[in-house]
C-alpha cells in the first residue's frame, strides 16, 4: 500500500504531510438484528454472548458529543455518554439516545437505487455498486463534455466525511460546491467576525449576565452552552430572553419579552446608547483594544432607549434598567449571539451590533466574557488534484459581499442556476444536504432540480431530495464507520475520533469508500488523491501529537487543558484590518456597507396576515431526525402555533386542521392556539411535510416551513433571512 508520504507534490494543491499507519479498530461482525431488518439470507446465531463497549461520537446533530455504544454480539442495545467528554459535559440528549435507530430504522437506506420511472414517482430498482457508479460517472463525463466541468455542483452539510466529498469536487474539477453555510449562521460569523477577526465562544457557565434573542438554548442544543446555561450559579447570574415565542429558554430565564420580531438591533443599539452616554465603559481598556469608539459616540447618540421602545415594544424604562444591570455584571456579562439562520436580511449588522455591544463592556477573552475560539492543529492532508483550464468561475461569484469560496451563497446560487446564467449548471451531487427541506421557497429548489440532466444523493435515508434522485447511494451511518479526527474548537478545544462500533449493515458503504470508487472511475490522478485507508489517514493526521492516539482509544478525546484558558489572545494581533476589536469598520466602508450598524425598521405586518416564525426542536435536527422511531414518538407532526385571542377572534378552534397560505406557497397543519406566542406572528417547527414516501413515520405529517418561506437574502454574507415572509390562515 502505498503511503500518503510517497506521493509527488506538484501542480495544483500542496499542504503539511507526515507518515502514516495504524492498526485496525476492532468491530463486531453484522448479525441478524431486527426482523424487520433481515431481508435476504441467512445469519447464523452466535454460540456464545460477546460484548464490547466502544468508544465514538454522536452525528444524530452538529454537536459530536462523546459516546460509548454498548455492543452484545455486534448489535448496539445502548449509547451512553462518554464522562471524560468535556464538551458534551458527561450528557445524552434524547436525540443522541435515538442514535440507535438510525442503523436499525427500517426505512433507512439499504442498497443502490435507481430511479425507472419519473422523478419523485418513487419507483427504483435495487443495482450492485458497480453498475450506480458506472451510471454516476457516465454521467457526469457527459455533463462535463457539454457543459464544462462547473456544469456539475456538488452540495454538502458538516460532517467528519465531508472532506472527503469536497475533495471529490476538486477531482472532477467543479468549483461549485455549496454548503450549509448560508442556511445556518454565516451572517454571526460575518458580523462578530468583522469586529474580532472570529467568532468567539461566550463564556455561559461563568458569566453573571447573560441576554438571549431567539436563542432558544433549552430546545435547540448547542453543547456545552445549553448544559451550562442550566448548570450556572443561579445565585449570582440573571438571564434575560427576547423572543416573540415564549420558550422553555423563556421558562428558565429570570426576564422574557416578547420583542417584535425585527426589533433586536434596535434593542441592542439602545442599550449601547446607555452605556456610551452613562459613561458605564472602561475608558482604559477601549483604548488600548479596541478602534472606532470615537465613532460609535456621535452615531448611536439618536437611538435612545424611548425611541427603542416603538421599535421593538419593550419598555423604554426596561431597556436601560437592562443596560444598566449589564454593564454593572461586566466583565462576565454576554449578549448570546446564538447559532441560527439569519431573522431578516439586515442580520450581519445586527450581529455586528451585538459585538459591538459586548465590546464596549469589556468582555473580551476574560472569565464569564466572550472567549477566542482554540484548535488543535493536526497534520493537513496533502493531495494534488488535476487541474483543468476551461473551467470558469463558481456560479455565484460576486453575488454577496463576503462570498465564502467553498460555502456559496445557496439562494443566488439556486438563482443562477434558474436563470442558467451565466452558464448552465445541469447536474447535481448531494453528500447528507436535503436542499428541498432546507432552503426557503421550495418551489425554487423544485424548479432549479427540474431543470438538472442528473441528480445522485447519497445518504442514510430517503430524504426530499434523495426522493427526487436519479441515483440513490447509501452511506454507512455514523455508529458503522470510522470517521477522520475532528479538531473540534471552543472554550475547550479537543480532538474526536469517531470509532466503528459494528459492520455496516446491508449494502451500506462509507463515503470515503464510496469517494474512493468514483475517483478510480475519474482516472490516475483522482485515484492517487485517495490512496490511503482510513486508518492510515487518521495516523498521518495524529502525527504531530504524540500520545494523541492512545488518548483516543482509551477517553474517548484527545485534549491538552480540563479548564478553559483565559487571556490567550492579549498581546498578539487578532485577525482584523487593524489587530484589534473593531468597533468601526474600515473593511465595511471600504466595501460600500455601513461602518457602524444602522437601524431599519421592519415592514409592519399587514392586516389579516401573520408573520411566520421557524425555529428547532430538541428532538429533530434541520429535519434529518424527525423520521426516527423513537423521537418521531415524542413529536409525531408539527403544528402552527397561533395566539389564542387571535384564533378565537376568527373562529378558529385548537387542533383543527388550517390552511397557511404565503406568497410562494400553502402548507396545511393542526392548529395550536396558545398564549405562548404574540398575536402578530405564527410558528411552525422544521422538520415535516416531507415529499418522500419512504420516510413512512412522517410523510402525510403536517406542513414544510421551506414551503411556505420567501427566499430573502442578506447582501453582506449570503445567509438566507428566514423571518420576512408573512402568511394567511384559513380553516382547511
């Protein structure tokens, strides 16, 4: 076998490399598990018990917390939390509970498909892996030969295997890959990252002042803040949450308001206001860590906390009290930024404006403040990929502001390939992204897959978009491959290594393997970018780390400080224009965008119709966990929550089925009428009225927030802005 060490550099991509092998991880062989699972042959029952635990990590969400899977011959009968896991704090969430059911869900994916009748008819037949990839690569030569090599895409969502997929595009020779980003948080990253050159971890267990905006913390888990946002010493602390839903967050914070949606910035600038003219900032610190201060002081003179009250409805009293008590708690005090798509399509500055706002208290890398992200470095993988002259620019170039070459900018990207221009875009591959969920206007994405000569999904199950395939493959799941080390930044940062726990099941293959078979079909060159087994991958990127890999198999995690470390980042430049936190932008107003955030005030809602709100659950993930048996319990569909004054001012009873009506689109669903929500916005939770008749639990099962969603953008980072759209309801 030859090593990644032996390979020639030169030509196109050359990167940090060392040696590698490794020995193999154990894992238990495939056996009969579920009846409903055992579809062909026969499997001999074992003689005697066998059981094992293995050390790997959750991929049931974006949180990777540490896992022991109890195996008893080769069937997992428990996930438990790994205790030395700093991250996930010695917790399982139910999701991470449900991790079982996706290797023995039913309606997981078994072999490759291929489609025989009409897109989304739902008719397949079973084919070897041989004759998918032959049809996956026939493919995608022709789409090369008629539309150059950008006429491909290649569209992902984070994961441990995803390097490898991206790498696959590099092989063909596309630039067009298109990530989760801009359905995610790329307007938080963008904002906090334009005044601290990152976007840093707010420290929840030890900060004594904490604000939320639509940071739904107790539902939508992020590890280790939604454990230490709970955890935190009650004593001391005060949590105030803004939201137009009254949460469980809400139900845990000491202060909940239901802002107006779109009124956030004005909050926030209201507050800064306060501080700036109450003198309750350290003149010192400013001075020596921050620039533009001197700027902020005349600009946020108008938005005073009376004039923030008709902005966002909270009480003008309240906003300064509020500024008050945050300063007074500084250092350990936060404005949360969260991790969420964007609200509205200013969202960067509104970002922008809560960095600004903790900066100017002085929470910079301190106890209880906002804290540098840390990283472990390892080896980068080292690969050359062919390179090919007659391939334009990606598609959506130049569409934002702050384009990220490897994310893109999904809305300008589906767009461009509507409109064809300015080259045509006529196949797709698709590695664990289901667009026709995710992206807002799904009649958009319908439209844009319509005009694609070749689609192929891979994935675990058969998701919206996978249903809409011309070839289906199925990837291994989490708890049936090993995965790459993940250096896993934060407060604490750390090294994960997922472990195989048993034989996949089936046909079910994991993408590298599958990467490895298309990149052999590519020719030489590809084949050489994946010459290495995983085990040989994982050493060469442990290389720099002695007793990294025994820490590993032994924890479960690989880290070099159980505390966090505060104060890294002082005396060193951080990665601005200036070195510093930048509270004025120079790079903003370089770029024609406001150097300093300006507030603009949202369209009022208009009569008779109701703004549409959308959010997670703690049960599903982006929709990719609402199919399985033991969470799909917990939540069998989702409903539109509307306030109970309002439904009962329009005859409208709880639990009956609505219709919800926008501009792009109708949805119907059950009604819920609480009095939990304000009497201007509906909500509806992510994750149902899914296309796909093979996720069997939820299809027929409420309505798709994705819809029903207008697709606006904001022009600084691309993110889609999910709060704009604004909807009718009648009784179904």
């Amino acid at each position: 076998m030859s090593r990644l060490l032996d390979k020639n550099l030169s030509r196109r991509r050359f990167l940090g490399l060392s040696s590698c092998a490794l020995a193999t991880v154990a894992v238990g062989s495939q056996v009969k598990v579920l009846k409903a699972l055992a579809m062909t042959g026969k499997v001999s029952e074992p003689t005697a018990m066998t059981s094992k635990d293995v050390f790997t990590s959750c991929e049931m969400c974006v949180n990777k917390c540490g896992v022991i899977a109890r195996v008893k011959n080769g069937v997992i009968h428990k996930l438990d939390p790994n205790p030395d896991y700093i991250k996930s704090r010695n917790m399982l969430c139910a999701r991470g509970n449900a991790g079982t059911q996706a290797v023995y869900d039913p309606d997981r994916l078994k072999y490759p498909l291929i489609r025989v009748g009409e897109r989304g008819e739902g008719k397949w037949r079973r084919a070897s892996w041989d004759e998918a990839l032959d049809l996956v690569m026939k493919n995608m030569n022709e789409i090369a030969e008629k539309y150059t090599r950008a006429g491909m895409m290649f569209a992902s969502t984070e994961g441990f295997q995803e390097h490898f997929f991206l790498m696959l595009a590099e092989a063909y020779g596309s630039p067009n890959t298109v990530r989760h980003a801009t359905l995610c948080l790329s307007s938080n990253i963008q904002g906090f990252g334009a005044t601290y050159g990152t976007n840093p971890n707010p420290d929840v267990l030890n900060s004594d002042y904490i604000i939320m905006s639509g940071a739904n913390r107790s539902e939508a888990f992020i590890t280790p803040d939604t454990i230490d946002f709970l955890k935190g010493d009650g004593g001391q602390r005060k949590v105030v949450y803004l939201d137009p839903r009254f949460t469980k967050t809400a139900a845990k914070a000491d202060e909940w308001y239901p802002i107006k949606p779109g009124g956030d910035m004005a909050f926030i600038l209201a507050m800064i206001n306060v501080i700036v003219s109450e003198g309750l900032f350290n003149q010192a610190y400013l001075d020596e860590h921050t620039v533009g201060f001197d700027k902020l002081v005349p600009h946020i003179e108008p938005y005073t906390p009376e004039w923030a009250e008709g902005e966002c409805e909270i009480a003008a009293a309240d906003i300064r009290r509020i500024a008050k008590e945050f300063a007074a708690a500084a250092p350990k005090a936060v404005y949360y930024q969260g991790r969420r798509s964007s609200f509205f399509s200013n969202d960067t500055q509104m970002r922008r404006a809560m960095a600004i706002l903790n900066a100017i208290i002085g929470n910079w890398d301190v106890p209880g403040g906002m804290i540098p992200s840390g990283k472990i470095k390892l080896a980068e993988h080292v690969y050359v990929a062919p390179w090919y002259d007659d391939v334009p620019d990606r598609l959506d170039k130049d569409c934002v502001t702050y384009l990220s070459e490897k994310d893109g900018s999904w809305k300008h990207f589906r767009d461009r390939v509507i409109a064809g221009e300015p080259y045509p875009v006529k196949g797709m591959m698709v590695y664990k992204q289901n667009p026709v969920a995710s992206i807002p206007n799904r009649a958009k994405t319908l439209e844009m897959m319509k005009q694609m000569d070749f689609i192929c999904s891979i994935d675990i199950t058969m998701s919206d978009t996978a249903w809409l395939s011309d070839v289906v493959l199925p990837e291994a799941t989490y708890l049936e491959r090993m995965d790459p080390v993940e250096s896993i930044p934060g407060l604490l940062p750390l090294l994960s290594l997922r472990h195989q726990v048993i034989e996949p099941l089936f046909e079910a293959k994991p993408c590298l393997w599958i990467m490895q078979q298309l990149a052999k079909r590519m020719g030489d060159e590809a084949a050489e970018m994946y010459d290495y087994t995983i085990e040989e991958f994982v050493e060469h990127q442990l290389s720099l780390l002695p007793g990294a890999r025994e820490m590993l198999d032994s924890k479960g995690i690989y880290y070099e400080n159980a505390t966090p470390v505060y104060g890294s980042s002082f005396g060193k430049p951080l990665k601005t224009k200036s070195g510093k936190i930048e509270i004025y932008s120079e790079k903003y107003a370089e770029n024609g965008h406001d150097p300093l955030p300006v507030f603009t005030a949202q369209t009022t809602v208009p009569q008779g119709k109701y703004r549409l709100l959308v959010g997670r659950h703690a049960y599903f993930t982006h929709g990719t966990t609402a199919n399985n048996p033991y969470l799909h319990d917990l939540m069998p569909e989702n409903t539109l929550w509307l306030n109970a004054g309002e439904a009962k001012r329009m005859g409208l009873k709880h639990g009956q089925r609505v219709r919800v009506k926008s501009p792009v689109g109708e949805e119907v669903l059950a009604l819920e009428a609480t009095e939990k929500i304000r009497p201007d916005s509906v909500y509806m939770c992510h994750g149902f009225g899914v296309l796909s008749k093979e996720q069997t639990k939820i299809y027929g099962k409420g309505g798709c927030d994705a819809a029903l969603l207008e697709d606006e953008v904001c022009p600084i980072s691309g993110n889609v802005a999910m709060h704009h759209t604004f909807v009718e309801i009648f009784p179904a």
